[in-house]
C-alpha cells in the first residue's frame, strides 16, 4: 500500500508536464467560476466556486488517475506483474489513493491560496467539520474510483470514453460550484435525489455548510454518515468487481492486453 | 520431484471466427533446479502455457501444478514462489530510477528493505546493472531495462521463474550475459527457470531439456543433444575447386542421403553439403572429390533444433509462423 503511494507520488512529481496540467486544470477552472459569479454580482458564490476547484483537484484525480490508471498498467504490463504476485490488487488501489491524494494537495493548497488572495472570499468555518467532512467525502470518493477502476478491466479503452461521457454531467449534478441540493439548489427534487447518490454532491454541501455557514458536526452528521456509509459500501463493492472482473479475465484470457 | 507438472492440459479461446485450440494434450514434468526450454514458433503455445502456470489464465481442462499448488484453484498458493518476465515487457515506472521500481516491486512480495538492499545489491553486480540503478528507467536503453526486468523476476527469491523470450530483440552481449545469469541461477540456486523462446541458439546453449511445441502439442520433450542425435540430420560440407559440373559423382555414393552445393563466384569455389546416412561415406566423397577436383577444407556440421523441428513437423519455424498468421 505504501509502495503504491509512493510510486503515485514520484511519477507525478517526476513527470513536470503532467504536474503541470494538475496545477492548471482545477485552478483554471475554479477561476473562470469565480470570475463569473464576481462580474455577476453574486460574491457569496466566488467562494462556492474555489472550494469547488479545490475539490475538482481530487475529482479529476481520481477519474483520470485512479479509475484509469490499470488500463495504463495494463498496457505497459505491469497490472499482470500485479496479478502475478501475492498483493492483494485492493492494496495497490488505496494504495494508489493515497498517493494520489497526496499529490494532488499542492494542486488543491494552489486553488486555495489564489482563490483566496484574489477574491477574498469570506468564510465562516467550523475547522473540525471540515476536516471530517473533508477526509469522508476524499475516503468515499476514491472508494467509488476503486470501484471505476474495475469497469476499466471489464472493458478497457472503451471505458475511457464512459469517463469522458460522466466527467462533465457529474461535475455539474454533484453541484462542485454551486448547491446543487438543498437550499439554493436549481434542481427539482428528482434530480436532487439522483444528484445526492454521487458522493461528491453530499461532500460539496457539507463543506459548503462546514466552511462558509459555521455548520459544526451536528450540522452535517447526516452528510457525514452517509459519506462513511457509502465510502465503506464503494470499497466493498469495488473489492468485490475487482475480484470478480479478474476471475473473470483468468477464465476468458482477457487480463492481458498484449499478444506476441 | 517435479516441481512444475501439467496433465492433459489444454486451452481453448473463443474468437468470433470460432475455437482456437492453444493447447491440447500438455503433460510436462519439470524438476528443481532445471532449465526448461519450450520451443516452438510464434503462436505454437508457449506463451498460453506459460500465462496458466504462472495464474494469469485458467485452462480449459485438465490441471497444472507447481509446488504441488493448482495453479486453478490455489494461486495464492503458486504466486509468492513464482515470478515472471517477458522479453517484450515495458513494465517500469518511467519517472522513477531503476533502483526504486525494483523495491517497489519487491514490496508486493513483502521484502522488507534490508533484504531488498542484500538482494539487489548481489542482482545488480551479477546483471551489470551497477551504475544504472540510480537512472530513471526512461533513460535507460533497452539492453539495460531488460536487465532491470530480469532482476525485478528474481527479486522474491522465487522458486519457479517464468522467462517469455528473455532475450527477443537484444544485442549479442546483452543476451549472452542474460542467459549466463539464467544458468548461473539454475546450477547455484537450485531454480526452476522455465524458458519459452524460438532461439534455438539460446536454447542449445542453456537448456538441460527441451519440449518443441508446434499447434499446442507437446511433441518431444528430452535433452538438445539427444533430439539432435535421434531427429536431427547430421551433415558433411566440404569446399572444392573447380566447382563441379554436376553432383551425381556424389549422389550416387553409398551413404548419402542427399547433396546439394552453392557456388561462390567470387572465389570460385564450391560449398557442397551432403546429409549423411552414416559417418563411412565421408571417406568415400572425399576420395570422389580428390579425384576431380581440389578440397579447399572440409568440415562436420552438427544437426540444428530446427532440422529436428523440421523433420518432426515437416516444415520450418519461419513456414509455421505463416501458416499460423494466414
């Protein structure tokens, strides 16, 4: 697990292109929200919109990183070095979340810090809220990359487009920069309750409460119960596919990509 | 005691053209401390047997086992005393240096750091890796990043390695110093290396047995030199001048099985090539040719794994392989 960390961390701190892009993409994006809302005239939400980069950081992560990451393995060979080992493939994705949170936190701390300096956004924070609602809405959203990931093995490249065709629709249903549920949310209530099945839609409103109303554990202890539960129930159901999708591949010779 | 057995194993996939049968009939018994080769040409099963010994696929009937573990239903049992490497593997993290891919790989097989450090201290020095460890693996060439590929295959001590044409596409040396490692492991460590390849050289040069493969049937399984003696068709070739008009002088000599001769117009000499019946028609050509013409030299060559190849299955490696493809 901790190996997989580290790997994560080296390559995308070793690869100054691809930190580059994790740099530019979220921060470019909260910035083009929060500009819009600031010459709009609605200067509370600039700040709904940098928290929303801030979480697009790890959201991008984890689609593009985690959920695809044993495609790439699998071309290059190393997911059968994988299999062929006794490690656990369940180990080597947390282990992959780790890493992959940890790089991304300068991408995250960089959204923060410019967003801040040059919106001044206000805030109004109950800061142990916020971190747990911070550390379960990351726990059951890279939970739900484990769980992507599995589709990849089911179906490899095509699988990169089904990510592609998600990417945008769950960046706007779960509400990354502006409530998409609840009070102040467009949405009629059908789509509110689909929206509220994506666990980055309740992890938003919980931060929103948590970082910008004061709203303490109490305030988000539902929110914060349904993030554990789905971050336990993802991670089960993603062991269960992985295991599944592999037993399935050693039956059809379909694990390995590669044909001599 | 084998420590890799298969029996009736056999592989089947299923194409929108219909069946394809990788393997069939498969009954192998390897021992400890052997250099396996499995020869045959591209698409002949070597690499579909290799995928279900090493848990990568099921088979389709029949079992395999190493250790005594079936590979189908105990791989948790197989994998932490096997490895494996393919000569056209690319697995590596690019960005990170030789040294840290390998203790990356290590720790899937839970070595602690010390020994990791003990072990791969001894694979560099033995794979001439020393002085490249500390590069990142997109900097290495490809001679080096299969000796990395290589040394990640034994870094868990394994029992039983699987080697997928180790040696495909390397220069010379590489590929010398790389079977050399490979015996080296075989005779010192007492490990099973299981060598799928169609280098014949490689496989004469390392192999304790041989089983050939052609269409997923094993069809001999014994030692190079002995399907060299039993199948393979020892040959007499001698250099003449002038070259001669026609060979029938040769051909109608007791003891020979057929002659044939290429012309070297530069030089003005002929190479003519006789495969032999027995060793007593050597005497007798050489008295043929003397009479006519003048021996430049002369010498034995020794029946080739393709020749045995061939005359087992009727073609060459190269014919097969096209067959196979159309």
């Amino acid at each position: 697990m901790y190996s997989r960390a580290w790997v994560r961390v080296q390559s995308t701190f070793g690869e100054p292109l691809w930190l580059a892009v994790n740099l530019a993409v979220p921060l470019l994006s909260s910035l083009a929200m929060a500009l819009l809302y600031a010459s709009a005239g609605i200067s509370k939400y600039t700040g709904f919109a940098i928290l929303g980069g801030i979480m697009l950081a790890f959201w991008g992560n984890v689609l593009w990183s985690m959920a695809s990451q044993f495609n790439w393995d699998k071309e290059e060979g190393i997911f059968e070095i994988y299999l062929v080992s006794p490690a656990p493939i369940t180990a080597i994705l947390v282990g992959m979340s780790l890493g992959g949170i940890l790089a991304t936190v300068p991408s995250a701390a960089l959204v923060a810090l410019i967003g801040w300096v040059f919106f001044s956004a206000s805030i109004n924070p109950s800061w142990i809220a916020i971190f747990l609602t911070f550390i379960l809405a990351l726990a059951s959203l890279y939970a739900m990359g484990m769980l992507m990931s599995s589709l990849y093995l089911a179906y490899g490249r095509e699988a990169e487009s089904l990510n592609s065709a998600f990417a945008e629709p769950i960046n706007f249903l779960s509400g990354l920069y502006f409530p998409s549920i609840g009070i102040g949310s467009p949405f009629p209530f059908a789509l509110q309750v689909a929206a509220s099945l994506i666990p980055l839609t309740i992890g938003m409103d919980a931060l929103r409460k948590s970082v910008f109303y004061a709203g303490n554990v109490a305030a988000v202890g539902v929110d914060l119960v349904i993030l554990a539960v789905m971050a336990v129930v993802l991670l089960f159901l993603g062991d269960r596919a992985l295991k599944a999708l592999e037993n399935r591949g050693r039956r059809q010779g379909t694990l390995v990509v590669r044909l001599r | 005691m084998a420590i890799v057995e298969t029996s009736k194993l056999a592989r089947m996939f299923e194409s929108k053209t219909g069946s394809v049968v990788a393997l069939e009939g498969v009954d192998l018994q390897v021992g400890e401390g052997e250099v396996f080769g499995l020869l045959g040409p591209n698409g002949a099963g070597k690499t579909t047997l290799i995928r279900i010994l090493s848990t990568l696929l099921m088979p389709t009937s029949g079992n395999a086992t190493v250790a005594g573990y079936d590979v189908a239903t105990q791989p948790e049992k197989v994998r932490p005393i096997i490895n494996m490497a393919s000569g056209s593997e690319r697995a590596g993290y690019e960005f990170i240096s030789a040294r840290g891919n390998l203790w990356f790989f290590s720790q899937l097989y839970g070595i602690s750091s010390r020994v990791f450090r003990e072990r791969v201290s001894a694979l560099s020095s033995q794979l001439e890796l020393d002085g490249y460890m500390d590069k990142k693996v997109y900097q290495l060439s490809t001679g080096y990043r299969q000796r990395m590929t290589i040394a990640r295959a034994f870094i868990n001590d394994p029992k039983v390695v699987f080697m997928d044409e180790p040696t495909i596409a390397l220069d010379v040396m590489t590929a010398r110093r790389i079977r050399e490692f490979l015996a080296n492991q075989a005779k010192e460590s007492k490990r099973t290396i299981f060598l799928a390849t169609h280098n014949m050289a490689e496989t004469e040069a390392i192999c304790n047995r041989v089983a050939i493969i052609d269409r997923g049937k094993i069809l001999v399984c014994e030692s190079p030199d002995y399907l060299k003696r039993k199948y393979g068709t020892p040959a007499f070739v001698m250099e003449v001048t002038p070259p001669p008009n026609s060979l029938d002088i040769f051909a109608s000599i007791e003891g020979v099985k057929g002659v044939t001769s290429t012309l070297d117009e530069e030089r003005g000499v002929a190479r003519v090539k006789f495969v032999l019946e027995n060793e007593e028609a050597v005497a007798k050509i050489i008295n043929a040719a003397a009479s006519k013409m003048k021996l430049l030299s002369s010498w034995r060559q020794e029946p080739t794994l393709e020749e045995v190849f061939v005359n087992l299955v009727g073609r060459g490696f190269a014919e097969r392989e096209m067959e196979t493809a159309g």
